[in-house]
C-alpha cells in the first residue's frame, strides 16, 4: 500500500525549482558565469604571446685608452666585480670596474696588443637584465605600448610565472636594410620588446637564459 507522505513529499521537491526566486537565483548564476567565461576569453584572446626571448643586459666593453701590449687579466668569466676593481693591465694602463657587475668575456692572451678602444673585458650590470622578446611586426605589435602589464617563465625555472612590464618598444626593426622587389609579398619585419622585471629580487637570472612571455596590452 503507497505512503500518503510520500506522496506528499515529492511534488514539493519537484516544485522548488518552479518558485520565482529560485529561478531567478538560476538566472543570476548563469548570467555570472557567462559573464566570467566573456571576461576569461577576452583577456585570453587579447594577450600577445612571445616565445622568442631571452634574459638580456647591455654588454660593457672595457678596454685601453691608447694602444697597449695585454699584461695580464685579473678576472674570469662568472667573476663578480665591483666598482673600482682592477680587471687588466695593458702597457702602463691599468683597466678598472666602473660599477658593480658579471664578468661575461676576457680576451685573456698576454702579449696581444688592443688597440685603443678595443675590448679587453666585457661586462654586465646585473640590475639592467632584462626580458628581451623579438616579435614579429603582424603578430600584436601594434597593441603593444610602454608600461603594459607582462608575465614571463624562465625555461631554467619550469612553469614558475613573474611578472613585469613593458619598458622599450624597439624603434626600428632588428633587419633595417632596405630591400626592394617586384613580388607582391613583403617581407615581415620583427621588433625587440624589452621587459623589466624586479632584477635585485631574482639573482638566480643568468645572462642568456631563454625566456617565454605573455603581454596584456591595456
């Protein structure tokens, strides 16, 4: 014989879902969710992706003021210098730091003569590395500008993301020759995108690590 209070029970079950407010919170979920899932794929789709990139400073070249028989050189490539160290001597010339840095190149051969000018010993000033991408010129470029928002992963640190921002835009292409021809197809031109970072809070960068990284133009 059926329960009367079963009977009872489930039409109440049933018409839950059919009360206004509760459709109305249903509606209110799904417009939300909607909503999110437009703001998640615009900012998906909006981002410009730069898988060509590299830690990067500006190389320092140090060398003779005048024409000189290479002595001898005081430091090696990966030496940590600072600013007023002896780093060569060529002739009577004694070639010092003039800021705290990495030695990256000597051209380190005793009876060489360096000519005035030329590089005896190269290096970087660790707090200007920076993230340097090469984009080409149809791939977002246009969307990019100074001071846009950027994520990065270093391939020597896996999937850990950093952050950063736009800081150059390179004005010229990195090919500037000029080059003309009777085909309708030109060739792509691509810039450097250079990104800074909070260098003195990442020491373990190196000059030359491989880079991947995301810009969100604003």
């Amino acid at each position: 014989m059926e329960n009367p209070a079963t009977n009872q029970s489930a039409p109440k079950k049933q018409g839950m879902f059919r009360k206004p407010w509760v459709q109305s919170l249903v509606g209110i979920i799904v417009i939300v969710l909607l909503l999110a899932g437009g703001i998640a794929y615009k900012s998906l789709s909006a981002r410009v992706a730069i898988d060509n990139s590299i830690i990067s400073a500006p190389v320092i070249a140090i060398g003779p003021q005048t024409a000189g028989i290479l002595q001898t050189v005081y430091v090696k490539p990966g030496d940590i210098v600072t600013a007023g160290q002896t780093l060569a001597a060529v002739g009577t010339e004694t070639l010092t730091s003039k800021i705290n840095g990495v030695i990256i190149e000597t051209k380190n051969t005793p009876g060489q003569v360096f000519a005035s000018g030329s590089s005896v010993v190269s290096m970087i000033d660790p707090l200007e590395l920076r993230v340097v991408g090469t984009l080409d010129e149809n791939k977002g470029l246009s969307r990019i500008k100074v001071g846009d928002p950027v994520s990065f992963t270093v391939d020597a640190f896996g999937s850990i993301s950093y952050v950063g921002i736009v800081d150059e835009i390179s004005p010229t292409s990195k090919d500037t020759s000029v080059i003309f021809s009777i085909s309708d197809k030109r060739p792509t031109r691509q810039f450097d995108i250079k990104v800074r970072y909070d260098a003195a809070a990442h020491p373990e960068f190196r000059n030359g690590m491989s880079a991947k990284m995301k810009v969100f133009p604003q």
